[in-house]
C-alpha cells in the first residue's frame, strides 16, 4: 500500500484557508487525484470547512494534514483521503442546524454530509477534527446529496 502523508502549518489569519485549498489540491494531484476529479473538489471543500473553523473559533494556528492512500496492489481508484485539521483548542467540536438565513453554522454539518466518516480526538493540550473519504468512483455510486445545503468547491 502506498501512503502519502503531508502538513502544512496554517496561520491565524482567515486569509490561510484560501493557501490551504490551494496547497490541498495540489497534493492531491501530486498523489494521482486530478484536479478535475470530482473526488478533489470535494476533500478541498472539507479542508476548507475545518480549517475556516479551526481558525475562526480559535482565533490561533493551527496543522492541516492529508493522508492519501491507494488502497493496495497499486490500484488507483481503492483506499482513503484523510484529512486532519489540530488546533490548540480544547473545546469540543460543536455542530448546529443554522437556519435557512443564516450566514454561517453549515461546517460540520457539511462535513457530516460529504465525509464517509469524520470525528475528532484530544491531541496535546488541543484537538484534532478528522474527515476521510473512501477514493471510489462517486458518480458511480450515487454521490453524496446534503439535502437542504447549497455549498460549492471553490
């Protein structure tokens, strides 16, 4: 199996989640993931939430993470992309239902939707919020519908 594992120090500044996308999508393609692959669009979009969180509540740095993997025996369509976003928040991720006007309160929710699975664990005196995605064929499986959000990967 083959495991690619990368980090990026994210900054405070809200203006860190545009670099994280940008730096997601191109580990991504470095790792076999076209950027035209629905799959990519996807997991930026996941790297995008959790580091807009990981920055906006905790008004403090925090690591990205991405862990792609193929699965075994080469296959370039089987395994997972994992994507970790520690900060040096302890509070627990807290997910909400915002309401069809409001502005913000979707991030985990979209997560929840998107992610095959997501959690989060104590790491040192902080957290990490975690999301992976199996690497199938999503139009071959139906995709994911997040029924009552509108979002776009950017």
């Amino acid at each position: 199996m083959q495991v690619l594992q990368v980090q990026l120090e994210v900054g405070a500044d809200p203006a860190e989640v545009g670099r994280a996308r940008r730096w997601a999508r191109s580990g991504l393609a470095g790792s076999g993931v076209p950027a035209d692959d629905p799959l990519a669009d996807t997991l930026v979009l996941l790297v995008s939430e959790l580091v807009t969180n990981a920055v906006v509540h905790t008004g403090r740095p925090a690591v990205l993470r991405m862990t792609v993997s193929d699965g075994g025996g080469g296959e370039s369509r089987g395994g997972a992309v994992r994507v970790e976003v520690a900060d040096t928040s302890a509070r627990p991720p807290a997910p909400r239902h915002a309401s069809g006007d409001a502005m913000n309160g979707r991030g985990l929710e979209l997560v929840d939707c998107l992610a095959d699975r997501w959690g989060w664990r104590p790491e040192g005196t902080g957290k990490a919020i975690w999301c992976e995605i199996d690497r199938v064929d999503r139009a071959a499986v139906g995709g994911a519908t997040c029924q009552g959000l509108a979002y776009e990967a950017v």
